[in-house]
C-alpha cells in the first residue's frame, strides 16, 4: 500500500499513443496519478470530463494527469478521442501499475464477486514524493478534490 510522505513508486507504461513513458519522466513537476476502472462507462466518463473540464486549472497548477485502467491503448485512444480528453492515458492491461500501488484488488457489485481497479488518486510532487492518498474517490467531485489537493502541497 502505498502512502502519504513516501516515493511514489517508479513504473513504465504504455500510453494511449503507444508510446512508452515512465512515471520518472515527469520528475519536477506535480503529478495527478488516477486509477479508474474501465473506458466510456458512466463512473469513469463523469471522472474523465471533470478532469477535461478543470483542465486549465491543472495546467495552472503545472500538473501533469495521467489515467490509468486496465484498458489496452487502442482503447484509450477512442476513449479520449471520443471525449476530446487533452491528458495521457496509461494502459495497465497486466495490472502491474495497480498493483504496485495497491489499488487492484477483489471488488463486489451487485452482489457479484471478482478482481478491479479501485478508483484512486495518488498527487505525487515535484520531488517524486506521494503527497496526497485519495481512495474510493467520486466521480462527480474528483477534479474539484483533487485541485484541493495539489493547492495544499
């Protein structure tokens, strides 16, 4: 599990231009790291546009977004396409990234049982340190809370 005060844990993952980043690449400025579960559901869409719709403000705050799911990065591609989202999505098909962050894990929903992504955000800082845990995170508030975040530290 990862926490407040300590390094954010390094990773390198694929993006939805297929290219290869690495969480270290961003070192130096504010990191906004996101976990949701799938592309174009209602949850994950809401989440996505708020962020779309703040995006100014992150850009204000120097921050970089990235949004990670289990999805491949053809799908991330149509997601983003699809609603105009002018941040990176990171494709997590294996799980590693969740894991190592300790946000993959059993789930239940309507009474089914089975292994997901919980929703997440990590604001990690300039320095590569985890500033802010935020767990169980809601759609509809998720941009406002976490600019909170980033104006704290």
């Amino acid at each position: 599990m990862v926490s407040e005060g300590e390094p954010a844990p390094d990773f390198t993952a694929t993006t939805d231009a297929g290219e290869r980043v690495s969480l270290s690449d961003f070192r130096g400025r504010p990191v906004v790291l996101y976990f949701y579960p799938r592309d174009d559901t209602p949850g994950c869409t809401a989440q996505a546009r708020g962020i779309r719709d703040a995006y100014a403000e992150f850009e204000r705050a120097g921050a970089v977004v990235l949004g990670v799911s289990p999805d491949d990065a053809a799908k991330h591609a149509k997601f983003k396409e699809k609603y105009d989202l002018p941040f990176t999505l990171l494709a997590d098909t294996e799980h590693e990234v969740s894991e190592r962050y300790g946000v993959w894990g059993e789930k239940t929903y309507m009474g089914r049982t089975y292994l997901g992504v919980s929703r997440s955000t990590f604001v990690i800082g300039a320095d590569g340190e985890v500033r802010k845990v935020m767990r169980d995170v809601k759609p509809a508030t998720h941009a406002d809370d976490v600019l909170a975040a980033l104006r704290e530290h």
